[in-house]
C-alpha cells in the first residue's frame, strides 16, 4: 500500500468510513420534512415504495462509486472520477460548484437548521440564530483542522446517537403505537398516484439520501482505501434505506398519511403523539445531533476535493497546503469556514442552495457514464466491479436524467441560472491552466 501524499495520515477504517456514508446521509430531512413524498403519494403503500426506489437508486449510484473508489482510491472522490473519465475541465467545474454553493451551500443550511432548533430551547432571533449557526461551522471545522481522527471520532459518535435515535423511533412506531388511538384513513386516498407525482415523490426522496458519495473524497486518509470505501458505501446505503423505510412505517404507524403530508415537523408531531408534551423537546434535541452529524461529514469532506484540484495545479498551491502537524488541508478547511459562514450572515445560501444543487446529479451522472467510459480502456483494473453492469448503471443516468429535467421543467429560470453559476467556472479554468507550466500538471491535462 503507498504512503499517503503530502503528509495525510491514514486514520479512516471501515467503521468510520460506514459512519461517515451514514452520518452525512442522515440529516436532519427524514425527521422534519417527509411531506414531499406524502403530499405527491399520499398512500402507506406508495409512500414506502417511494423510498425504497430512492434508496435502491441511492444503492446503484454507491455501487457505481464502489467500483471507482476501487480504480482511484486517492484524495478527491467523484473529482478524480470526472477528471480521470472525461477531462480536468469538468473535475474542475465539480470543484467550482462544490465550493461557491453546492458543498458549502449545504453546510450552511444544516448549520441554520441546526442553530433553528437550539432555538427551542434557547430563544434567538433572526441575528442570534445566524451567529449560533456561524458558531457551529467555525467550531466543527476547528475540530477537522486538528486531525481527521478528531473529525471522523465526532462523526462516528454523533452516527451511534442517530442510529440509536432511528431504532427508537421504529420500536416506538410498531410497539408503543399500540398503546395509542390508531391514525384515521378516512382522509387517506386509496387512488394509484400518478406516474409524475410518483417520480416527484422519489426526487424529494432521493435529495434525503444526499451525501453518500463524500466518503470517496478521503480515499488517501483511509486504510485499505481500495477495499474499505466500497464495503462503507454498500453497508451504509443499505443501513439508511432500512431505516428510512423503518422510520415511515413508524410514522405512519401512529400518524395518518394526511397528517405526515400536511407536517412540517413530522417526527416532532410523531414524538408528541406517543412520549405526549414532551416529545417535541425530545425531537428537537435529536434533529440538533442529527445535524450536528450531518455537517461534521461534510466539513470533513469537502476540503479533501480542493486538495486534490491543487495538487493538479488548478487551484493555488496555498490552498492544497497539509498542515505539518496535524496533517489536515488546513487552509482549504479554513476558506469552506469562511464562505460558508459568508452564506449564513448574507442568508445567499438559500438562493445558491435550490439554484445548483440540483446540477450535483448532472455530475453524477456523468460519473456513472465514466464506467462505459473507463471499461474500454486499457490499464483501467478496479479491485471492485459494479454488480449488474450495465443494466443498473444505465439505469442510474437515466434517473439521474429524470431528476434535471424535472428540475428544468418545475422552474426553468432558477435552473438556468444555476447551469450558469457551474459554467462560469469554465472561464477561471482555462485562465488557470494558460499559466501553467509544471510537467506534472500538463501530463494530467493530457489524458
């Protein structure tokens, strides 16, 4: 196994690995807003079978990424997948995405999310709760800039109270919600939904599942990386979908499908129905770990994929800079700090938020393309292959495809200028690379 580059240390096994997948996946979304999917497929049959699709889909996109995990194991993830199957240029506009709103976009509206549920128990307004959200992204990144080992300890304990949370809510939904007046149907309509209100039910589910792909970023700080990345991502999706589908039988156990449609706060609603007045304070208490969870991944994460653009000489040298002690991308870490902070002060990140991420599944499914792509090479021997090539992948872009052109269709405008906010990293790039003049960089802009 080659040491890793520049100093990063090879801290990340197969159990924080598993936590990391299931930690960034497990938000704070299917504990407040499962009435996406109940509002377009208001049946308990259809319900579920929505997030069974999203997770199966959320399965064959982990598999894809398995096998490419297993081909470039380095630092970067689906950066080195898109680079490695098409071009630097579009790694780079990954890159760009990530950072001016899809990556950071995110952590800033966990970190509100987060700061909005403190609110609960402490009362803040408007301005106290940006402050306690920018709190939130300085002190998590404070942990990651010490050591991955501190990052991914945090993540892995705040997963356990998560899934602990998960377990509890599925045994309260199936033995405690006996205890109690069972949900009226009487307002549950029993007609089959629609095809389109089926596919927008499964896009909403889909987006709970984001976040599986980050593991990949820090292949050169895990052990076996080759190995471990794709047995974390198989075991964590599969561990999410089960406690998706548990978690909304749980809910529908106790609550009608109209009243988790109609709920803004579904698992609060959930908790005041079977643990009574205190179940609200309950819930906001696990929402706040969740997110707490949930960002720690994704702070850890990003960063990694700046380093990576830097060690391809397409981002500044500064930026790819590895602490000498704590063996961290601490300046990469520190400007995510920043401009996600930036976001949380200005509120933009809602605007940048609903603008571009729906453009992370045009990448993704050009990262599953890259399989036909890569297989035809010579040279490409991944120590994993994807089960069911090509049917699954294939059928992965397509859904991928479905996603973008809902988005387009449901708000054209929005979506146009979000394609715009992506492409306006093409200009910076080619900049870029007029200035560069290391061998190793024009090599890599070469393949």
């Amino acid at each position: 196994m080659t040491p890793p580059p520049r100093g990063l240390h090879r801290s990340i096994g197969l159990t924080r690995a598993t936590a990391m997948v299931i930690g960034t996946i497990i938000g704070a979304s299917i504990f407040v807003q499962p009435s996406l999917v109940s509002g377009a497929v208001p049946s308990i049959t259809g319900m579920l079978l929505v997030w069974a699709v999203a997770g199966i889909l959320t399965l064959i996109g982990a598999l894809v990424t398995a096998e490419l995990a297993s081909a470039f194991p380095g630092t970067g993830g689906v950066y080195v997948f898109l680079r490695e199957s098409y071009s630097p240029a579009v790694a780079f506009l990954w890159c760009w995405a990530m950072f001016w709103s899809m990556h950071t976009g995110i952590i800033a509206a966990i970190a509100m999310v987060c700061a909005r549920y403190i609110g609960f128990f402490i009362p803040l307004d408007d301005t106290g709760l940006r402050v306690v959200a920018i709190i939130a992204i300085l002190l998590f990144s404070a942990i990651n800039y010490v050591g991955v080992r501190h990052g991914t300890a945090v993540q892995t304990a705040f997963t356990a109270v998560k899934i602990a949370a998960v377990v509890l809510i599925a045994f309260a939904g199936l033995v405690v919600a006996g205890a109690v007046p069972p949900p009226s149907t009487a307002s549950a309509p029993t007609i089959i939904p629609s095809l389109r209100s089926f596919v927008s039910a499964t896009v909403a589910g889909l987006f709970a599942f984001g976040g599986w792909h980050m593991v990949t970023y820090t292949g050169d700080e895990t052990v076996d990386a080759r190995r471990t990345i794709p047995r974390a991502l198989v075991i964590g999706t599969l561990a999410v979908t089960a406690s998706y589908i548990a978690v909304n039988a749980a809910y529908l156990a106790v609550l009608s499908p109209a009243a988790v449609a109609a709920s803004n706060r579904v698992a609060a609603d959930f908790a005041d129905r079977v643990l009574g007045t205190g179940g609200a304070a309950a819930m906001s208490a696990l929402v706040i770990l969740s997110t707490l969870g949930a960002m720690t991944g994704i702070i850890l994460t990003g960063p990694r994929v700046y380093l990576a653009a830097a060690n391809d000489g397409l981002l500044t040298e500064w930026i790819g800079a590895v602490h000498p002690r704590f063996g961290t991308p601490h300046h990469a870490i520190m400007l995510q700090a920043v401009w996600a902070s930036v976001l949380v002060a200005t509120g933009t990140y809602r605007a940048l938020f609903t603008r571009v991420v729906y453009t992370e599944w045009i990448f993704f499914g050009l990262m599953a393309a890259g399989i036909f792509v890569l297989r035809r090479r010579a040279g490409y021997a991944p120590a994993y292959r994807a089960w069911g090539y090509p049917i699954l992948p294939l059928l992965f872009i397509g859904a991928t495809a479905v996603i973008v052109v809902s988005q387009l269709a449901a708000d054209p405008i929005e979506s146009a200028t979000g394609l715009l906010i992506v492409l306006a990293g093409l200009p910076v790039y080619y900049l870029r690379t007029a200035r560069r003049v290391s061998p190793r960089t024009v090599t890599n802009a070469d393949r």
